[in-house]
C-alpha cells in the first residue's frame, strides 16, 4: 500500500496537486461539548465573565479554519471562499453542538479545515467556562458531509 504522504524513500511529503482540476468544494463538521447545567446556564444567559461565550468561539473556530494548513503538518495552504461556524445548544443533555461549514474554490478539500474549525471552537468554549466547571467533555468531531473533487460527494 502507497501512502500519499510518503515519498519512495519514506520521507514524509505534502502531496503534489499541481496536475488536479480546480472545483468547487465544501466540507460540513460538526463536534458537541457535554456541560454542567452551571456552564450550560451561564453560557445561555452570557453570564460567563470572560465574555460571550459563543461569539467568541465562533471568532475562534473560524480563525482555526483559516489557520489549518499552520496546524497540520501536510494540508495545503487554500484560499477560502467561507467559514461558517454556528451552534446548536441542546438542553436534554446540558450539551453544545459547534457545526462548521467551509468552502474553497481549488485543487484540494476543505474537510480539514472544518474539523479544525469545529475543534478551535470547542477548545474555546472549554477554556472559557474552566473555571466554572472542568468536567467539560468535548466528543464527536466528526466530518458531516464533503461535495467537490475527484472522490465526489461524502455523507456521514
């Protein structure tokens, strides 16, 4: 088995896309962050001292799509097109869904840079509300859905 990261010497490499098609492409992601009733609350009623919780994470999580190719060794540098970064707050489980949208007109995905939009924006909300409460468990960072390129459409 080949793995594109690898050149024939073992060296580690980004994968060449000079030769590909430049398509559309959108990734969705999407994670949840499990809350004390305490942070849950706070978080709602903007009650948190350090800020308005979600604004900031949604700043956040777009920072970190942007800043992806930074963060991960072997992602491409892209040009985004947009980042979109909303919340789902779910008071049957005291829990926060963070949902990141990212598109790019170019030679590679956008997947990445939706799972680390998604991850910037729950770190953020952990750091946050830690001294509220740091039983925080951030789970389920997962890639929703993909359109563009060569392997076409993914849904989870």
């Amino acid at each position: 088995m080949d793995f594109s990261h690898f050149d024939q010497q073992g060296n580690a490499r980004m994968v060449d896309v000079t030769d590909k098609e430049i398509t559309s492409r959108v990734a969705v992601a999407e994670g949840v962050i499990d809350v004390s009733p305490e942070v849950f609350a706070a978080v709602g009623n903007r009650t948190v001292k350090k800020g308005d919780v979600l604004t900031v994470a949604q700043v956040a999580g777009i920072m970190g799509c942007k800043r992806t190719a930074e963060l991960i060794p072997m992602c491409h540098l892209l040009n985004l097109t947009n980042a979109a970064l909303t919340f789902e707050l779910l008071p049957d489980t005291c829990s926060i869904r963070a949902i990141c949208t990212v598109k790019t007109d170019g030679k590679t995905g956008v997947e990445m840079e939706a799972l680390t939009g998604v991850s910037t924006a729950l770190l953020t909300i952990y750091d946050m509300c830690k001294a509220i409460d740091k039983r925080m468990v951030i789970r389920g960072i997962h890639l929703v859905e993909k359109h563009g390129g060569k392997s076409g459409d993914f849904y989870f």
